[in-house]
C-alpha cells in the first residue's frame, strides 16, 4: 500500500467512530443535564442513551419534533431539507475556495494598485462582517418588497425554492444568494492566504529563474508562484469547515433556504414574534431535533474533512514523491 494512501485510509477508518462518539455524548448530555425531560420513570443515564443511540444507528430513528404542529417524524424533515444543505454547502465551498484564489492571483498581478487596495479591503469587511449581517444587508437593498434597489430576479418576495432537475434556471437563481453570502468569509480568507503565500513565493530563486527567462509575469505567477499557496490555502479551507457549516445554518435562516439545518432556531426554543406559542404551551427547546442536528452537523464536518484530506496530497508534491 503507498505511503499516500495510508493516512487517508486511517481517517476513513476513524470517522465512524467520531460520528459514533459525537452522536453518544450528544444524546447523554440531555439526559444528564435535563433529566426531569424524561420522566420519573425514566431508564438511567446509560441505558436511556443506549437505547438512543440504538434507535439512530440501527433504524434511523431520530424522533419526533414536537416543536413543530403534529409532532412530525425528524426523518422526514431532514429527507425534505437535505439537499438544499448538500447543494448550499458545496456551492458555497467552490465559490468561496476558487472565487478567493483567483481573486487573490489577480492581486497579485497587480500589487499597491488602486483596483487590488479596493478588493482587499472589500475582503477584509466579508471576512470581519457575520453572515447574517451580509445577508440583511442585501435583502434590505435588493429585496424585491421592501429594498432600495428591487431585483426581483434573484430576490423574489415569495421564493419559489425547486429541484435542480425540474426548473433548473429557478434553483440556480434562487440559490445564488446564498451561495455568495456562505461563501464571501471563506473566500476572502483564502484570498488573504493567497495573495500573502504567493507574495512571499515570488521572492524564491525558481520564480526569479522563470522571470529571467522572458516569462510574461502571468505565467510566472500562474506557473511557478502560485503553486505554492494551493497547499496551504487547501489545509486552511479544511480546518475551516466547522466555521463553514456554522454560517451554514445562519444563512438558512437569515434567507429562508428550506434545508434541514434552518430548523436550529425553533428548535432552541425560538419562535417567530408573535408565534411564541404552540398548543397554548410556550415552547421549549426540542431536545430530540437538536440531537438530530448536532449528529447531521457532525457528518456533515467529517465528510468535508475526509475530503479535504484526500485533495491534499495531490496539491503537494513532497506528498506524491513519497509513494
């Protein structure tokens, strides 16, 4: 087995166990924290989570939410939202990962002008600003209803959220939005990451080498100095992927994306003003739908990660040269 597969394959191995340990702790913690939850004929902290943990993982049984009217099947909120978490995710990934490289190349290219100083500064802002804030921001000034600017193309008042295999143009207009907000924080960390790592690699003796020959400074930067920040720049995106399936769910929510994620906010106990009610009982946090979500959260993060891991080695040559 080569050496370049071998730590990918460990990972692979121990990402059951993380989701397995995430989703015990997750499910123990209610019942150590709340117990009064359950019942005065409740099992003991173990067995109750036991039992959880069984329902999960041996019939896919996450519980109802009764946050929600009718107490509805978790499963079957989460088989409704899952794609638009899939698709909003990836979507926000790319953009983010490519749009910040590229944008940080094109600095390059022109370092102290006016047009880089103007891009760099935008990306400090979309880095520093939460994602809700960018969020209300563009709904306040292109919202077809109520914004200064209406574009009603790609901010309907009424979305109309469809599949990507029935309407196509409709799915991709309504999911642009969103993805240039989850993606704007990471894009323009990646931009800073880029433009710096490139900066410095220009300085090297194989990148003045390729400037002495008569290279036009784009195929410089493109060929020679530009490589060095993919490694980089790719381990940065995959330690930041907690943070990207954190602005995830505030994006669902500030944007009313219908993935399964979005769900969080009621089911911490929050309700729109005015609906702070239900079945005349004020709402509580939903235990059982938060689990859910933590566990979803949790796949989700072990995915990208396995993923991150396995583009790594072909970005780094010191990695293929080890087989």
């Amino acid at each position: 087995m080569s050496a370049l597969m071998r730590p990918l394959l460990r990972r692979l191995a121990f990402a059951p166990v993380v989701v397995f340990v995430v989703t015990v702790v997750t499910y123990a913690m209610p019942r150590v924290l709340r117990p009064e939850l359950y019942g005065p004929d409740r099992p003991s902290v173990l067995a109750g989570t036991a039992q959880d943990v069984g329902r999960v993982f041996l019939h896919f049984d996450f519980g109802r939410a009764c946050n929600w009217q009718g107490c509805p099947h978790i499963l079957d909120m989460w088989s409704r939202g899952v794609g638009y978490d899939l698709w909003l995710l990836a979507g926000g990934l790319i953009i983010g990962t490519v749009g910040g490289v590229l944008g940080g190349l094109w600095c390059v290219r022109r370092p102290r002008s006016l047009p880089a100083r103007f891009v760099e500064s935008s990306a400090m802002i979309l880095f520093c600003a939460p994602v809700y804030v960018v969020g209300l921001l563009l709904l306040k000034a292109f919202n077809p209803t109520f914004g200064i600017l209406p574009l009603p193309a790609f901010f309907d008042a009424t979305p109309k959220w469809v599949s990507l295999w029935g309407e196509p143009w409709d799915w991709f207009r309504q999911l642009l939005v969103p993805w240039l907000v989850l993606a704007a924080p990471l894009g323009a960390m990646c931009l800073r990451l880029t433009l710096n790592t490139t900066l410095e690699a220009m300085d090297e003796d194989y990148v003045r080498t390729g400037t002495a020959k008569g290279l036009t400074p784009r195929r410089v930067v493109r060929r020679h100095a530009a490589p060095a920040s993919y490694v980089t720049t790719a381990s940065f995106v995959g330690i930041s992927i907690p943070l990207l399936v954190t602005n995830l769910v505030l994006v669902e929510r500030t944007l009313a994306v219908p993935g399964f994620l979005r769900h969080t906010w009621k089911a911490l106990g929050n309700m729109d003003p005015g609906h702070d009610r239900l079945n005349d009982l004020k709402i509580q946090p939903d235990f059982p739908m938060l689990c859910a979500l933590t566990v979803w959260g949790c796949v989700l993060i072990v995915v990208l990660s396995l993923i991150s891991d396995a583009v790594l080695p072909r970005l780094d040559p010191r990695i293929r040269g080890s087989d």
